[in-house]
C-alpha cells in the first residue's frame, strides 16, 4: 500500500470526461495520478514538489492511484466509494464540489440539496450516503478535531436567493459555494437574515 508520494510535478492532464491526471515524478519514475481539479490550484509552477496522500483502487485487472492534497481528504475518499453506488469518480466529484468540512457537515446534517450539487449526484444517492455515514463522520470529524463548518450558519432561504441570483449572472455551482462558504466566516454577515447583503458581498468576493 502507497500511503503518500512526494515528487515533482511533470504534467497535468484534463481529460474531456472531467478526470484530472498528475504525473508525479519520484526518483526517476513517473507516476500517473488522478486527483480532484481542486488539487491543481495547488501547483504555480513546473517541477514544483508536491506531496499526494494516496489511494490504490484495483478493478477488473486495471490498477488506478488517487492522490489527494491531505490525509483527511483522502480517508473521507474512502469513507465515500464504501457506499453502495458511490464510485471513485463520484467520490471525487463531491470533493471537488465542496471542501472537506462542508462535505462530511452536509453527510452529518442530512443536506441533501447541498450534496447533490455535485455532478452525477442525485437524491438516492445523497439520501443513501447520508444514511449510512452520518454516525460515523461525526465519530470520525470529532477523531481528526475536524470542527463543524461555518456554512452550516447560512439558512435555506439565504442560499437559495444567492444561488439563484449568482447562477443567473454566469457563476458556478462550485465558486458559489466557495463564496458563501468564506463569507460565512463573517459573524457580523453570518447574523444578517438579508439576502441582499450575501448576494452583494458574494459578488464582491467572487470578483477578487
């Protein structure tokens, strides 16, 4: 088993079906890595030194290595594809939609509509991998001092009026969330019941 790889970055490659490959070189052997786009951003340069917590998956004769940019990032992988119909590419798509946090938040509370912002994820799923992780992410944040994530202070209501407005206006599903999960962090915007104030700041914010 593979625990991590450190070396330097060669290539990156994104495939059209939205996989992510990262051929990592360590000590003259080069090894190619799927990981999640999030991990990218990551690297600013060519032969830049990255190290990639690592998951063997062998199907059907075909060996695959996934790396991810942490260790929590990569046990709550495998916490993911132990669900019936949750795949390792499905895996990855929730772990390029939301960060960690946000992720095993929406697991423990039952947030199936943030879940299933996630390509390929729908409401069977989401409903199934809440059902059978919930006890053991909250066993498991509480193991790794994970702490509850800040988003989980946003309301319905406010989300649902900045997703629409800033889905309107040409933003991703994804930068949404990454705004309203920074802006979140705000206490003096996290105690204000205005969509109007999280919409303008998320814009500002998105515009940085």
């Amino acid at each position: 088993m593979i625990g991590y790889l450190k070396g330097n970055v060669v290539e990156i490659d994104r495939r059209i079906n939205n996989r992510t490959l990262l051929i990592l070189e360590v000590n003259q052997i080069g090894y190619e890595i799927q990981v999640p786009n999030r991990l990218t951003k990551q690297i600013i340069e060519e032969n830049q030194i990255l190290q990639v917590f690592t998951h063997v998956q062998t199907k059907e004769e075909q060996t695959v290595l996934f790396g991810f940019g942490s260790k929590a990032e990569r046990d709550l992988f495998r916490q993911l594809i132990s669900v019936s119909g949750v795949g390792a590419q499905l895996a990855i798509a929730l772990l390029d939609t939301l960060e960690v946090t946000d992720l095993v938040q929406a697991i423990v509370s039952g947030n199936i509509r943030l879940l299933t912002k996630a390509p390929g994820v729908g409401n069977k799923i989401a409903e199934r991998m809440t059902l059978e992780l919930k006890t053991k992410l909250k066993q498991w944040r509480v193991t790794l001092g994970l702490s509850e994530t800040p988003s989980s202070v946003v309301t319905v209501a406010i989300q649902e009026d900045v997703e629409i407005t800033l889905l309107a206006l040409g933003y991703t599903n994804l930068e949404i969330a990454e705004a309203l999960q920074a802006l979140s962090q705000d206490p003096q915007l996290a105690a204000n019941p205005q969509p109007e104030e999280w919409i303008k700041r998320a814009i500002t914010w998105l515009s940085l």
